[in-house]
C-alpha cells in the first residue's frame, strides 16, 4: 500500500444527479479509510465522475483522462478510474483501450470502489465493475458534500421513459423510488449541518412513489421539517404533472416558486417521435395551469434543435412556442446521436451545420426573452438567500432568489448564509443586481 492513506479527488461533470452521486462517493470512500482531497496533485485516485447525454460531454472527459495519464510517469503508483454514465456506457471498452486508465465502475456498484481500488493497487490490474443493479438506492448513506447553504437530495435513480433520444434509462437503469423516512431523515440531517436550501433530484420526480407515499405527499412531508427553509425539485416531466402537485406547489410555503419543465420541441410530430408522451397543447395548458395558481412562478426549460426528421416547419413551431410561452430560461441543446437509442437510428438526420445554425436562433431568442423578463425585477423587493462571494469582486456576495434567479448584491462574507431583502436596480441576460434594504 502507499505510506499513510489513500487520497481521492473527484472531478464531476454533467448534471446535478451527478453532484449528488459525487457527493454519494466521497462518503462511501472515507466510510472505508479514504481521505478526500481538493487538490490533484495531492491525489493518490483520480476518479472523473462522466456524462453521457451529448457526444461532447463524453469527449470532454476521455480528454481529460489522457491528460491525467502523464502523472503516472512521476507518481506510478497513481490510480486514474472512471464512475458514471459514460463508465456504464464503454466503461470495459475504455479500460482496454486507454492504459493509464485503472477501473471504470457502473452507477449501481459504488459500494464496490473500495475493495476494486485496494485490488487495482495491490494487483496492479485493470478493473471494469458495471453490473446493472435494478435495486440499489444507496439506502442509509450520508454523501459528504462540501460545507455550504444548498444541498441536493436524490429521491429516486434511474428512468422508464425511454425518450428516443435519451441513453439514460440505459446508464442508470429502471426507475426506483427511496423510502420516504430515508429521504426525510437525510434532509433533517442536512438542515441540522447548516444546508437551509434544498432541491429534491429525479431523473422525472413526478413519478416518484414509495411506500404509499407519491411526489405531492413527499413535498407536504418535506415541508413539515424545521431544519430547512426553501424546497426545490428536477426533472419534472410534462406527461406526468398532475393537478396535485400544482396545489402542493401554491399552497406550501417553502416550496419555491420554479419549475423546470423540459419542452424539448413545439411540435406534436417531433414530441410523437421523441416519445415523449405529451402534446404542445398540452404543454401549454400546464403552463397555465402554473401561471394561474401561482402568479410569481418562474418556469425554465430545455429545448432541442435538430432532431432526426425536424423541418423548417417544425423548427419555427419551436421557436413560435418560446416566443409564446417567454420562459425565464431555456437550457437549449442541438440533438447529438447516441448509442442504443432509437433516434440514433432515424432516418433524416440533420446535418451538423443545420443544426448549429438552429441552435443559435434558439440561444439568441431566449437571451432577449430572459433580459426582458429579468428587466421587469427591475425597482421590486426580493427575498435573496446569500450563498457565496461574488466570482467578480470580493466587495460583492451571490445568491439566489426564490424564484431560482442569482442576484448580486454589495457586501462581505458576513451576509453568507443569511436570508435579506434586496431592491433589483439593474438586470443582465444572466443575473439581476441589487442592493440590500435595512432590516425590517
């Protein structure tokens, strides 16, 4: 073994699920004598947490792991290993074929890392662990996450949608829901750490349901806790957001007022062939479902340009509904090709250019969209839950409003943590700036 203990430093990429799994690591590789450190030059293990959504997120990161692979000339007995979506995907592919590269371990066998670690080291072989496990929940697991005001909490892993353009259901397998008292045990636990805002994660939280108990009635439990002060929640998926979990929405006072709610295309006959199980019309109906119910609800999105079949016609019945619907912001992406899944193998796919150049109409719309709305904060009084110093000036804190919107107010390190009003006196297309009013 090497002198001393183990030191591990995770880089993650992709989405929160994937912070949340990171976090999830950290405490299963210290629980077995590992130490955690922020700094690579200091690791012993190098583990790269991946994405797999798009083609360029799983480029990303195989360039990363040949990057890392010149430290093992200087430190030989350094291990590089892979975890996540990508490792689940060609995890034993990329074990033959980069050398430097140590295990590569599936999103079910986490628990697994620490014997596989001690085996790569003491062996000097090469190890791929990607059995899909339909159970595993990581039950009773407290992840160590780094001291802070928000925290995200896993409520369910994996998904049954099958959406033709998405890998997931085949990197994180079938939907299941963790027991309600574990979820509300480990949310009492990180209210008592200090974490006063928190956002429940689901691959589609509105299918969540345990023990009898479903996502409307897991929101009312979570609202019942003292230790926290705000609750959000991703992924919402439109076919399956119910009446109920609107009122829940209205009526629970520390349930904020955001939804993100992918649209992914305005067209019924895009939405029919990426199987998503909905209409426009009805997308839009539950847009005013929202709106009516809750007034100051900020709605967010994701939109794809440029799936397989995707004409003029359809790519303008898109941008017709953004121009509609003036979402706070849209997360918009080109269609990437991904193994396994049934668009991948569509005809009419549409070349890379084409999709480019649609991409930028999107990202160019919803910019205006966004600073137009931001715009209208603009003299109003908003709660801010400050979370850090600001990445521009030191004189300047960052937090979050509850609608979700980052707002920048003067101030010092003192305010972190604290809950102020804040009048917004300017807007950018990204953040809303304010100063903070007197305590009242």
């Amino acid at each position: 073994m090497i002198a001393g203990i183990m030191k591990f430093i995770i880089e993650t990429y992709g989405c929160q699920m994937n912070v949340a799994d990171s976090e999830l690591v950290s405490a299963i590789l210290v629980d077995a004598g590992f130490e955690k450190t922020e700094y690579i030059n200091n690791a012993d293990i190098i583990i790269f947490n991946t994405c797999t959504v798009r083609q360029h997120a799983e480029d990303r990161v195989i360039g990363r792991i040949t990057q890392e692979a010149r430290r093992k000339k200087e430190k030989t007995d350094l291990l590089i290993g892979i975890i996540g979506c990508v490792s689940q995907r060609i995890g034993n592919r990329l074990v033959h074929q980069i050398s430097a590269l140590d295990f590569a371990v599936g999103t079910d066998q986490y628990l697994q890392l620490p014997d596989i670690i001690h085996k790569c080291y003491e062996q000097k072989v090469s190890i791929s662990q990607l059995t899909v496990n339909h159970r595993e929940n990581y039950e009773n697991i407290y992840p160590l996450r780094k001291k802070g005001i928000s925290a995200f909490i896993s409520i369910m892993r994996g998904c049954n949608n099958f959406c033709s353009y998405c890998i997931v259901p085949y990197t994180r397998g079938r939907e299941r829901s963790r027991r309600p008292k574990e979820i509300i045990k480990e949310i009492m636990r990180a209210g008592k750490d200090g974490y006063k805002d928190i956002t429940l994660l689901g691959q589609n939280v509105n299918s969540y349901f345990a023990d009898g108990v479903d996502f409307p009635e897991l929101l009312y439990l979570v609202n019942n806790i003292s230790e926290v002060s705000r609750i959000r929640f991703v992924t919402s998926h439109p076919k399956d957001l119910s009446d109920r979990l609107i009122e829940a929405m209205a009526s629970l006072d520390k349930v904020c007022e955001h939804i993100h709610l992918p649209m992914q295309s305005g067209s019924n006959k895009i939405l029919k062939l990426m199987n998503r199980g909905y209409t426009i019309e009805h997308y839009l109906g539950l847009i005013k479902n929202l709106r009516k119910a809750i007034p100051k609800v900020a709605i967010t999105t994701d939109i794809m340009c440029g799936f397989p079949g995707e004409t003029e016609l359809n790519f303008y019945e898109t941008y017709q509904a953004m121009q509609e619907i003036e979402f706070d912001y849209a997360f918009t992406f080109k269609y990437s090709p991904r193994q396994w899944t049934k668009a991948a193998e569509m005809n009419n796919q549409i070349p890379e250019q084409k999709r480019l150049e649609r991409l930028q109409k999107l990202i160019k719309l919803q910019e205006q969209i966004t600073l137009k709305k931001y715009q209208h904060y603009i003299g109003k009084r908003v709660e801010v839950l400050v979370e850090q110093i600001s990445k521009r000036s030191d004189k300047q804190v960052s937090g979050r409003a509850r609608d979700n919107k980052i707002v920048v107010i003067t101030g010092d390190k003192n305010l972190i943590g604290k809950f102020i009003q804040a009048k917004i006196t300017d807007a950018t297309k990204w953040t809303l700036k304010g100063e903070a009013l007197p305590y009242q």
